[in-house]
C-alpha cells in the first residue's frame, strides 16, 4: 500500500489529484494541504 499526502497551494488541484489517485488500487491518500509548513505537521502525524 502506497500512502499519499497531497500539497498543493491550488485546491482545485489537489481535488484533481485525489480523485485520479483514489482510483488507483495500491494508492491511499491520506490528507491534502496547502503548504510546506502544513504538509510537515501532516506527515509527523501520518
């Protein structure tokens, strides 16, 4: 299993991005952010 955490300042973007990755079947995405500083906090979390 393939864990994901999407950054992206465009929320368009990620919504795009997650939807192609959870189609795919190894693939979870395990939360989405805006910016570094988050994406860092999220993967101390994950």
């Amino acid at each position: 299993m393939i864990r994901v955490l999407i950054v992206d300042v465009e929320s368009q973007a990620r919504a795009c991005l997650r939807t192609e990755l959870e189609a795919v079947k190894d693939i979870t995405v395990v939360g989405e952010v805006a910016d570094t500083s988050q994406a860092a906090d999220a993967v101390s979390k994950h």
